[in-house]
C-alpha cells in the first residue's frame, strides 16, 4: 500500500479537533501542514504534528508537497477555500455544509472536475458506521422498500460558545446550515432517493441569540418515500437520554450536568475565551476516546417488513415476528468512514458518495427549510432555484 495522503488542514478550530483523533490514528494520512491566523494553535500543531504551519489558507495551497487539504475553516470560507485548494490542484475534504449558495457548490465542483482532483463533503453524521450498516441492510432488500423515515435530535446547541458569525445566518449560522446539513445528510443516505420537495417551519425564539435554533422539515423523496426531521437547540430536553446517554460523539454524558451549556455562557465574561477553550490547543478542547460510534438522535426507517433502528452500538432491526440487533463493532478509529471515502476517491478512484453532488443536494435541502419556512409554502425541488 502506498504511503499516507500527505494533508494541509485549513482552519485548527473545533472541527479539527474533532477529527483529530482520527488522523492520529489512521495511517492512510499523514498531516503535514496547517493554516491559522492564531499563532499559538500554529505552534501547537507543529509540536504534535511536526508540520509546516501557515497563517493564511492561500500560502498553504501553495505547498507542493499537500496532496489534500481539509477544509475546516468558518462556514462562509468553504468555498474560496475549497477553490484555492482545487485550483491549485489538490484534492478536497471540505467540512458540511459544503458551502452557502448553490452557485459556489456549483463553483467548486467545476474547479475540482477542471483539475482532475476529489472533493468530498465531509465529515458528517452520514458517515457513521450504524448508518452505514443500516443503509447496506436496506440496499440488500431483505426489509422492502423504505415507505418512512424519522428522526429526531434535542440538544443545546445554541448555547455552546460560539463566534459572531455562527450567530448570524448570512455567513452561515443557525441550526439549519450547521445541523441540518448532517440530518439530511443521515437521511438522505438511508432512504436512497432524491429529495423533491421540502414544507418546513423554523424557530428563532431566543432574542439574545437572534439565529434559527429548531426546525420541523416534512421531505418527500424521488421513490414515493416520507421523512419527517425535528430538530431543537435550545437546551432543553436531551434527546441522547433516548440513546442511553450516549452523546454525538460516542462518549457517555451525565444526565446531571443538564443546563451546563446555558450556566457556563450566562457566567462567562467573555463568548469568545469560552469558545477558544473548544479550539485546538486549548486543553479543555481534547476528548477523551469514544468508546462508542458517533450518531445524530433518534432515527427510525420504516420498511415495508421491518422497522429500523441505528443505534450508537449498532443497528436495532424490529421485524414481523422478531427483534434482532446487528452490532457495528466498536471504532477503532474514530470517523474511519471519512478516510475510507475520501483514499478510495484519491488512490483508488473509487466515486465518493458524499462528493461534491451529493453536498449540493444536501445543501439545497437546508435552502429549501429555510426558503419553506420564510414563505410558508412547500418548496418543489424538482423546478430548480425557482422552487
């Protein structure tokens, strides 16, 4: 097997950290650059990493020696970014949601076609290992067609320490572009089939954080199928009780810290000192290991002889005459599916199926929540921009 991709990350916030783990452990990378204005999150990195460090995205993009650059940047950066990277002939990992217009997904998906390179959209809760298994035991069509799909997800969300643009939508904000993304995504990928029309109902109900924080979305699919999503990050209740206390990240919370979010950011001097304690670099950024598989809430698909289950664990099969469960063994690395996609599109030429098409579409979906709610009306995706 050849060496490990040689990776330049830009932007060493949260989303590096959480992928972090992963290419300390996965030998298919090897991380070799990185681009940040923060100097102290520079050296950091060249400490563990011992890489080159940059503080701008374009002098990264410029090093000969990056094959794939790993777009973890704010949101409203993705696409000059990705565009910089693409055009200067590397290959993509850019963080969902791929971008916030359909004409820079557009864009960016031409940039890497024009350079022979990979995109991938990436990492998402579409990745996750039970969804994964759940999809595969759809595709084999033992259970029928899927005829439903629900999937539920309360957290805190909006409380979490965050930046001024993450509280403001045009530069990409708000639960739907930063949470629907992954939803959909989940969604999407186990119902096999296009979305073609979205009604959807947004909520902004915290004045101090003027931001969409939940949203209900009815989606009708391509093959006839339903999906009904709810989202809240309001902090209020904890849809991971469902999941057996278990969190996003497949690590155990304790049920008796509920309200910590909205305690820490009421006594905090200071949004932004708490949001750089999340940041790579800060001690307090670094999770333990997860002991479990990431996950995005409650997700039940109804099939026509089965009703399943993705789990933290696994998947949760609810048949006719019996329940059963098909276990996804415990990660070994964390977000291997990410690495899987994205070295079989690089050095096998495999097509990623979280690529640069599937992004937009995803990405389209959230437009189209946001555009429902605005207008009060279903939004057909199959008439284009004009809905």
């Amino acid at each position: 097997m050849r060496d490990g991709l040689k990776v330049g990350v830009i932007g060493l916030g949260r989303g590096f950290v959480l992928l972090a783990p992963t290419f300390r452990a996965d030998p298919r990378l090897r991380l070799i650059a990185a681009a940040d204005p923060r100097a102290d999150a520079r050296a950091r990195f060249a400490a563990e990493f011992g890489g080159r460090t940059y503080a701008d995205a374009d002098a990264l993009c410029a090093d000969a020696d990056v094959e794939v650059v790993y777009v973890a940047s704010p949101h409203e950066h993705h696409a000059a970014h990705a565009l910089a990277a693409a055009r200067a002939g590397k290959h993509v990992l850019v963080e969902k949601p791929m971008a916030l217009d359909r004409a820079d997904c557009g864009a960016m998906i031409a940039a890497a076609r024009a350079a022979g390179t990979a995109l991938v959209v990436g990492p998402s809760h579409g990745f996750d290992a039970p969804v994964a298994r759940a999809a595969g035991l759809i595709a084999e069509g033992r259970y029928g067609a899927v005829r439903m799909v629900t999937a539920l997800q309360f957290t805190d969300y909006l409380y979490r320490p965050r930046r001024p643009e993450e509280l403001d939508r045009a530069r990409g904000g708000g639960v739907v572009l930063g949470q629907a993304a992954h939803q959909v995504d989940v969604v999407r990928r186990l119902v096999g089939a296009p979305v073609v029309s979205v009604r959807a109902q947004v909520g902004t109900w915290d004045l101090a954080r003027p931001v969409d924080g939940a949203y209900t979305a009815f989606l009708t699919f391509e093959n006839g199928a339903a999906g009904a999503l709810a989202y809240s990050g309001y902090g209020h209740f904890d849809s991971d009780e469902w999941l057996g206390w278990i969190g996003e990240t497949g690590r155990g919370k304790d049920p008796s810290a509920h309200g910590a979010a909205r305690r820490r950011l009421a006594g905090a001097a200071s949004e932004a000192a708490l949001k750089a304690e999340r940041a790579y670099g800060a001690a307090a950024a670094e999770p333990p290991p997860a002991a479990h598989h990431e996950h995005f809430g409650p997700v039940i698909v109804c099939c026509e002889r089965a009703d399943l289950r993705p789990t933290a664990e696994g998947v949760i099969v609810h048949a006719d005459l019996e329940t059963t469960f098909e276990p996804a063994p415990p990660p070994t690395v964390p977000r291997a599916g990410v690495v899987d996609e994205l070295w079989g599109a690089v050095v096998e030429g495999r097509p990623a199926l979280h690529s640069g098409e599937w992004g937009l579409e995803n990405l389209e979906v959230c437009l189209a929540i946001l555009r429902s709610s605005a207008e009060g009306r279903e939004i057909d995706l199959r008439k284009g921009p004009a809905g």
